[in-house]
C-alpha cells in the first residue's frame, strides 16, 4: 500500500532531482495523513501544506478542478487535525474549529465521511471516558453534542463495515477502525 511513497524519489533519465509530478507527491503525502489516522498517530507537520501553494495541473475542466481542489482541502485539515495534540488546553477549540471545516467539506463523499468519522471517533472517544457505545441513547439529535457525534461516527463507521460501505477497501477499513474501538472499551480501564 505504501508503493506511493517511492514516488517521491523518482527521477527523470539524467537528472539528479526528483520529479515533481503533482499527482503522485499528493498521493505519496495524503497516504502519509491516511497512516497516521489509522495507527492513531500525531504528525509533526501536515505533509499537505506544500501541496496547497503548488499549482495544480492546468488540463481539469472547472468541475474537476473545483472537485480536487475541495478534496484537497479536505485531507489538508484532516492533515493539520493531526498535528494537533488532544492532551494540549491551548489546541481544544483549534480542534474543534479544523474537524467542523472537515465536515463543511464531506460533499456526500464516502471516502471523506469515513476518514471525517475516524478523525470524530479519534478525538471524541478518548476525551468522553464515560462513554460506551452499546450504552447510548437513541433519541439524542443536537448535533454540537459530544456525545451525539461520536454515536453518529460510530454507528457510520458500524455500518459501512458491515453492508452499506460501497467498497471492499471501505468496508475492511471501516471494520479494522471499528474493531479497534470494540477492543479498547474492551480493554481500557474506565475513570
């Protein structure tokens, strides 16, 4: 899965430097933020920052271009979510703030709920101790709600694991997340 990251060092016959190809340096550094998602890891810099000043290529129509560069934004604050530290005071509301632009930038798109849902679940299921998603209430709909955003993330997650999701590779990611939540309600002690 990984293959994407040679990218980076890839070179043209007789030169030194390693090509710039935008296509294959976003892939290489949005597979860096996927990594650090899923192995519930901190990054020290978003590896997309770069990629925001350097010029996409020109031959989209408005529409793709529109398209990727949302798309863009989107992994970018997934990427800046990343190098924010839970455990910080001063990064509670910069949190806060970078997963509601991540939301502001879902478009129906599944591959961003379910990278949105892990970043809800990541963030929102350590800091609610109290917490455990076989014990949640079913009529709660106030969307600013701490609790009801991780049931929603949770039960998308659930669900797009076991039959709604559209692809193997989403429904295998779904069911490793949602596994790894299982395990550590499981296994973590409870305050």
């Amino acid at each position: 899965m990984s293959i994407c990251r040679s990218a980076r060092n890839l070179v043209r016959n007789g030169s030194t430097e390693p090509m710039q190809e935008y296509d294959l340096l976003t892939t290489a550094n949005r597979f860096d933020i996927l990594e650090a998602l899923i192995t519930d890891d901190h990054l020290k810099d978003n590896p997309l920052r770069a990629d925001l000043a350097r010029p996409p290529p020109t031959n989209l129509n408005p529409l793709e271009g529109q398209f990727r560069t949302r798309s863009l934004i989107f992994c970018n604050c997934i990427g800046h979510f990343l190098t924010l530290h839970d455990n910080e005071a001063s990064s509670a509301v910069e949190i806060d703030e970078t997963l509601a632009r991540c939301r502001s930038l879902l478009d129906e798109i599944e591959n961003r709920d379910v990278l949105y849902s892990m970043a809800i679940g990541r963030h929102l299921g350590q800091r609610l101790s109290d917490f455990h998603p076989r014990n949640r209430p079913e009529n709660s709909s106030d969307e600013r709600n701490a609790n009801t955003k991780l049931i929603v993330a949770q039960r998308f997650i659930e669900d797009e694991s076991k039959d709604k999701g559209t692809t193997q590779v989403v429904k295998r990611l779904c069911g490793m997340v949602h596994r790894l939540w299982e395990l550590k309600n499981l296994l973590l002690p409870r305050a």
